[in-house]
C-alpha cells in the first residue's frame, strides 16, 4: 500500500474530527458537513493523483 495514501486517510480522520468540533461550534445541518466532506475528499484525491503521476 502506498505510504502516501495512508496519509491522507489519517489526514481525512483528523479532518473530520476538527471538522465535528466546528460544526457543532457553528450550528452547521448535515447538509453543509457533507458538502464539506465531498470537497475535502475530492481535494484529497487530486493532490493524491498529482503526486503519483
């Protein structure tokens, strides 16, 4: 498995634990906490597919 990917799941945990925290700071509904998590993971993905290639 690449060292690179595991990275960013720990990244994706530790994001959407700060990410609960402020939620829960801001009142945000779940439709904005999972608007936020699609474009933190799509994010993700291409900075993963940049560094690979």
């Amino acid at each position: 498995m690449d060292t690179g990917l595991i990275l960013l799941v720990f990244l994706a945990f530790l994001f959407a634990w700060l990410l609960n925290k402020v939620r829960r700071f801001f009142r945000l509904g779940p439709v904005a906490y999972g608007g936020v998590m699609v474009v933190f993971v799509v994010a993700m993905l291409l900075i993963w597919g940049q560094q690979r290639g």
